[in-house]
C-alpha cells in the first residue's frame, strides 16, 4: 500500500499512463468495429471511386476476436479431491450472481481485443465487475508472473462533464470527483477534490488481470494488432476488385464513321457551328441500342472485358493469409465447405482449438485468483491444501454420437467409471450433474425396495428398525424376513 504522499503520484502517473496508451488502444478498437484504414485511392479520383472505398472495408478483425472467444466458455469451477455430490463452492455462486455466465465472453473478447482486460471483486457489494480496460490501467510489482497488481488507477466520465478518478489498492479505494479532466494532483488534493476513501479487508488489491498474450516483459498483446497490416492488405485487394468490377467488367461497344441526328433549332432546322457544319448529337451507345448504317465506311467493334479471376485470387490469397496469422480456420472466411469430411473440418479446427487452449490456460489461472479473491469478500472457508479447477465446455464440432460412443468405450472397456464420464458430455452444467445424481440415487433406492431378493429385503427390514426404533405398535421386536423363515 502506497502512504498518503505517494497518492498523489499514483495519480499523476496512472492518469498519463491511460492517456498515453489510448490513441493506440482505440485505434484496436476502431479496427474491431470496422474503422480502418482506407484502400489507397488516385490522384484526382472521381466521386464514384472514393465511394467504393467505404464499400471496400471486409471488416475481418471481428471473426479474429470472437472465435477464440466463443470457443471458450466456463461452465463450473470445482474443488479437487472432494465428493462431487457435495462440491458446490460457496464462491462459484457470487460468478452466477454477478451475471458472469454471460459477460464472461466480453471479459475474454476485451482481453483479445487490447491484450489484456481487469476483473474486479467489489469489495463493498462483493459482486465481479469488469473494469473499462481504455481507461484502466495497473502497476505490477512483478509484470511478468504477477496476476493481481500492487494498485489500479481508473477513470470514467460521469454526467455533465464530471470525472471520477478511482484508485484500489490491497487496503482501499480512494475515489476523487472533479468537474473538470484533472491529469496532475498535488500533496493537498485530499482537501482540493471531494474524495472517499472507503477500507476493505482483503488483504490484496481486488483486481485481477486477464491476458492474451504475455511476453517476458510483461507487455500484452491482443490479437488486433499483429493483425493490421494483413486487414489492411484485404482491404486494398478488396478495393482494386471493386474498382476493376466497376469500369472494366464489362465489354465496351464501339463505332467510327456514324454520326447521331442533328441538332434542330426552335423552326426545325438544323444549327450549324461557325464553320457553316451542321452539328449533330452526340451518339448514344448502349446495351439496349442496336447500331445500324448505310455508310460503308462505318466501323464496329468491343473493348474485350476485363478478367477478374486474378483479382478474386488475389482476395481469396489475402483472406487465408489473414486467417493462418489469426490462428482461425480458412473455411470459417472463405465459406468453402463444399466436400469437406468432418476429419477435415476437425483438423482445420486444429490449431485454432490448440491456441485456444492456450488462452484457456492463462485465463483459468485468472480466474482462480478472482475466485480466491472472493472467498475474502465473502469470508468464505478456505480449506487447507484445497486445489481448485474451472471446468470449460466442450465447443469442438465432433458430433454427440461420437462423443457419447468414445465415452461407453471408456467405461467398458477403460474401466473409467460412467459418473465421471457425466462432465465431458457438451453442454452439461453442474445442475445437470446435481440432477442427474438425484435421479440415480432415486432409481437405486426404488429397485432395492421393489427388489424380492431375501438379503436386500432384510436391508431394508433393518433401515426401518433403525429408522423407528425396532418396536411395533403391539410392542413386540420386529423380525427380519430371514428369522421368520
């Protein structure tokens, strides 16, 4: 924790970091959206070139963001070596409650998007939010392998031009309101800005960072910015078709010797120019004129088209480029699906689904911090030597019938038991799982109480003993089945 003097520092400092880094985190954003840079156009273009640019934009950046995310989603969180019939961390709640079972997905397209993203435990209502990662920035004590940092600084515009300026650290969080964008403060801005200071038990800053990419410098980087010069080269590709697609796809039709009907004036007669010529207007040549004349002298011909199979290969050429830097499928952008066995999607999908494992990894570390993080807000037990896992849905293309196949043969043949086979069938949540078990148990207690075997009789002889104390209403012992034989 920082002491009183160096707040004002802090401040200072986090402030011109946010303002420095937002050009080029804005710039990631407006690629994302769509805003990018324009095709180069010629020197004195006319109106319907420059139109074309705007049209030209295949906005890419969008498919290389959401894949990953979507490929990743957290369905539970679980402790290791406990019964999963009584496994329900307490903390796994506060995720549901928060309504991580949906922003879960933004956490992870921000974290693409700009490199990195910064979930916070709220000490006061101990809910998660996600920090704005543009206007957010954290100092680490260790960058590289430190996942909470020593302290946040955070901004946010509030109504009629106010900022609130906000500063976490593992003790407090100091806010600061101004009516103006205040970038400098000094050892007495406790008294100049209306400041709060609120206490947390923590014992660690609330925040949590995660990443995309982490080099050994601790520097993120999304996916985005490796990316822009292979959109920006899809887009001029993009561009050049459209602007051969527009003047030269076609054939242009062609006459010498023909002359157009002369030029009348208000009396019917022919205006003639200074020369004493008479003037004629200019020929129209169209798709739907058919040319004819008497003139033997007269010539036609057509300007042959321009191909545009080099320019479609071109395009085709920079979209699989984008997409093996982007570590996403061709198919997914191309939309070539034609003949492809599911052997050959699958292997398409493979080093998409290696790299979201990647990001899998990084993330579920994440994410077992915040829950750490949780269990302090809530005063949660934590348990000795307790070792917790996040459980992901299974988002691969293999179909159900596969699935399910693949897991009876690992019961049967594997010995692996059928209960602990019930997580990896796609889609099941830990209410599934609950349910499930409910249900078993149900159908055993039912098969042994309609079963006619002797000793499972006598089981059940021996329940109702214990259950209402071995005496009968006429106050003899009961007897099981076995004595009464």
């Amino acid at each position: 924790m920082l002491s009183d003097d160096e707040i004002p520092t802090a401040f200072t400092q986090g402030i011109a970091k946010i303002a420095a880094e937002r050009g080029e985190l804005s710039k990631y954003n407006d690629y994302h959206r769509g805003l990018q840079a324009m095709p180069r156009v010629p020197v004195g273009a006319d109106p319907t070139l420059v139109e074309l640019v705007a049209r030209a934009t295949t906005n890419l950046m969008r498919l290389a963001v959401n894949i990953p995310a979507q490929l990743s989603f957290i369905d539970g969180f679980f402790r290791v070596g406990t019964s999963d019939v009584d496994n329900d961390p307490p903390e796994w709640g506060i995720w549901d409650k928060s309504g991580f079972a949906s922003q879960q997905t933004n956490v992870f397209r921000t974290a693409l998007k700009y490199g990195h993203s910064f979930v916070m435990v709220d000490p006061v209502t101990g809910l998660l939010k996600l920090l704005p990662t543009r206007n957010t920035t954290a100092f680490f004590a260790d960058p590289v392998n430190d996942r909470v940092p020593i302290y946040v600084i955070t901004t946010r515009q509030l109504p009629g031009g106010k900022q609130e300026n906000i500063y976490i650290d593992d003790e407090r969080i100091i806010t600061v309101s101004s009516s103006s964008t205040v970038s400098t403060f000094d050892k007495d801005f406790f008294k100049k800005h209306e400041a709060v200071v609120e206490l947390h038990k923590l014992g660690r800053c609330p925040v949590v960072r995660f990443t995309c990419e982490l080099n050994d410098e601790g520097e993120a980087t999304g996916v985005i910015e490796p990316l822009i010069p292979a959109q920006d080269r899809v887009n001029q590709t993009a561009y050049d078709l459209l602007v051969t697609q527009t003047y030269g796809s076609f054939s242009v039709r062609w006459a010498a010797g023909l002359t157009g009907d002369p030029v009348l004036d208000g009396k019917g007669d022919p205006v003639k120019d200074q020369d004493g010529f008479i003037q004629y207007k200019p020929l129209e040549v169209s798709q739907s004129r058919f040319l004819t004349t008497d003139d033997p002298s007269a010539k036609f011909g057509a300007l042959p088209a321009t191909p545009l199979d080099g320019f479609i290969s071109a395009l085709d050429n920079a979209v699989r480029s984008f997409a093996v830097m982007a570590n996403i499928p061709p198919h997914s952008l191309l939309g070539a699906m034609s003949n492809l066995s599911a052997e050959t999607i699958a292997a398409a999908m493979g080093q998409t689904n290696r790299f979201t494992h990647m990001l899998k990894m990084s993330w579920g570390e994440s994410v077992l911090e915040l829950m750490s993080l949780t269990r302090a807000a809530w005063n949660f037990p934590e348990l000795e030597d307790s070792r917790y896992e996040v459980r992901w849905r299974d988002m691969s293309d293999v179909s159900l019938a596969q699935i399910v196949d693949a897991l009876g043969k690992a019961a049967t043949m594997l010995g692996v038991p059928g209960e602990g086979l019930w997580s990896r069938i796609p889609g099941t949540t830990d209410s599934d799982l609950k349910r499930w078990r409910n249900l078993r148990d149900e159908e055993q207690d039912t098969a042994m109480f309609n079963s006619s075997n002797v000793a499972e009789a006598a089981t059940r002889e021996a329940q109702a003993t214990g259950l209402f104390g071995g005496v009968t209403d006429g106050g003899t012992s009961n007897t099981s089945a076995a004595d009464s034989a």
